[in-house]
C-alpha cells in the first residue's frame, strides 16, 4: 500500500478525481429519471468474500435498481483504493486494513457497505495461515525467520498474521512478507517457495486438499467478530451521487443478506468467477456476511496497524464508516 500511494496527497487525489469528471458510467446520477440502467465499475478480489455481489447481480438485486454492475477483478484492495479514488472505478472493494491506511494518508475513501466477516470461530474459519504439505512448522510463533505469502503488502494478512505470531509468543518482525495473488498461493507452497501464506477461501480449502494444513486463524486472532472487508467509494463520488450511491448500498444489503441464507448458492456462484474444482465446494468454509460493520473489531484493527508502522498518523473512523 505504502508503495502504490507514495507521494499521494488529498490534494492530487481529489484533483484526479475532478479530472475524470461526471461523465458517464458513475458520474451523473441519472439513471432514476431516464429509465435506463446505469453501468458501474466495481474493482473486486476474486476470493469468497464477494460472492454476494455475484447473486445479487444474478438474483437482478442491483438491476431492480437501476444498476449494471461491471465487477473488475484485482490483486487486492491497496490496488483498488487507487482507482477508485481516480474514477477508473467508481465502487471497491476492499480489506478493512487497507482503508485504514488510505485514511490515514488523507485519502478520501468512505466505506458504503459491508463486506465479508470472520466466522468467529478459531480453527474453523474462511481465512487461515497455511502450511504445505510436509512443513514441520505447527504454530505461528515458528514463523519467525521464515517467508509468509499475502497478496499485497501492509494490509489486512500481513497485520493479522503479525498479530497471530504475537499472540503465540513470537516476534512479528522477523516474518519476511512475499507478495503474490491468492490463487499462487498453493502451488507456492507446494514448490517450496514461501514457508507460509495467508489464504482466504478457496484457496484455503486448495491447500487443504493438497495436503497442507493450517496452523492459525489469522483473522480471528485479530477479533472473533472482525469486519475483513468493505466495499467502498470516494468522498466526492458519494457527494455527487447520492441516489446512486444509496441504491448500490441498498442492493448490496440485500445482496448479503441472500448470501447469509444460500449458503449452497454461494459455493456455487464461486465458480464462475475462481478456478475452484466442484469437488472442493462442499468443503470451503463460509465466511459471515453481517448486515453492518463491526466497529470494535476495525478500532482493534487501527491500533495493530499503529503498532506496527502502518499509518503515519491514526486514521479517523468517523470519516471512514457509515
């Protein structure tokens, strides 16, 4: 995150964003009055947490209010906050963790709807620090000196993951992070090439299935109920467009709400978007979709992030929620 922000100032960003204008799609709110649906861009991860948007657009969630959603996949959401804030997309998702640090680098992003949550339950959650098959490494404090896969740096895995090796004794900085999308992850540890790595659904379940095993629930670590993800916009963006902006939380609401009561929609909906094998499916385990945000669990999420270097000054919650 710190290397895809360098240099980034409120100033420059909110000039990028006037640069891009209110064209359309995402600029002007018209949708309502003209009868036409209007086509947003939603930069997303491709792991479990987003499923629900994927019903909600098969379910016709978002179409019933006017809107076509054009989902973009990314490596994560350091590289989403970008564009979002320059108008490439008009709607992100992203990690709790990596917000935060937008925040605190006065980059206006403001969190829309919620994303995805731990399961609150340790050693049976959608998230999980995985070993490969045949790793002598059975705890986390044995990270120490060894190589740990996220898939961006300085956000919601490596913070959980530094907070696990705490929790278990060890000493945070000296885990060595390795950037790499989740769907390398596997076949990573596999070859050798890290020790360790942060893998949500499915690529938890990937791993399991090649023999690997987990030895902690990262994400729990960090708080039983933690908000792991949000989708979110920039300031202006929700300022200019209010209707829209409402109309997109609104149908994501829903949208959750659906993937929390079809759980078997959601492993399904899975393979349209991952590269999952449908005899993996009834094995992943789900993640929570709460209606809202858990704010003690994002408050936890800023004092780690202090802890450990991440914000040049502590970022500001009330900016940032709801």
């Amino acid at each position: 995150m710190r290397r895809l922000l360098v240099g980034l100032t409120a100033g420059s960003v909110l000039a990028a964003v006037t640069a891009c204008g209110s064209s359309d799609p995402g600029g002007k709110d018209t949708a309502g009055s003209s009868g036409k649906a209007t086509t947003v861009k939603v930069g997303i991860v491709p792991v479990l947490d987003v499923a629900p948007v994927y019903l909600g657009e098969k379910q016709g969630f978002y179409a019933d209010r006017g809107l076509e959603l054009e989902l973009v996949p990314a490596q994560g959401g350091a590289a989403i906050v970008p564009a979002v804030m320059s108008g490439q997309f008009q709607f992100g998702f992203s990690n709790t963790t990596s917000l935060l640090v937008a925040r605190s680098k006065n980059v206006p992003v403001q969190a829309v709807a919620n994303g995805a949550a731990s399961t609150g339950r340790s050693g049976a959650d959608f998230a999980a620090i995985t070993v490969g098959k045949g790793s002598p490494l059975t705890s986390a404090k044995q990270l120490e000196g060894k190589k740990a896969a996220v898939n961006t740096l300085n956000n919601i895995c490596d913070t959980s993951i530094r907070e696990s090796v705490r929790k278990d004794g060890g000493d945070p900085s000296k885990v060595e992070f390795v950037e790499m999308p989740f769907d390398r992850m596997p076949a990573a540890l596999d070859g050798g090439q890290v020790d360790a790595a942060c893998t949500p659904e499915p690529a938890l379940a990937t791993v399991k299935a090649a023999g690997g095993k987990e030895i902690a629930s990262n994400f729990h670590d960090v708080s039983p109920d933690l908000t792991v993800a949000m989708y979110f916009t920039s300031e202006q963006f929700a300022g200019e467009n209010p209707e829209l902006v409402k109309r997109f939380q609104e149908a994501t609401a829903e949208s959750l709400k659906y993937a929390d009561s079809h759980p078997e929609e959601v492993r399904q909906i899975l393979t349209t978007y991952t590269k999952i094998p449908a005899t993996l499916l009834e094995k992943l385990t789900l993640p929570r979709y709460p209606a809202g945000p858990d704010r003690p669990s994002i408050e936890r999420l800023a004092e780690l992030g202090e802890r450990d270097g991440l914000f040049e000054k502590a970022p500001d919650l009330d900016e940032l929620l709801p």
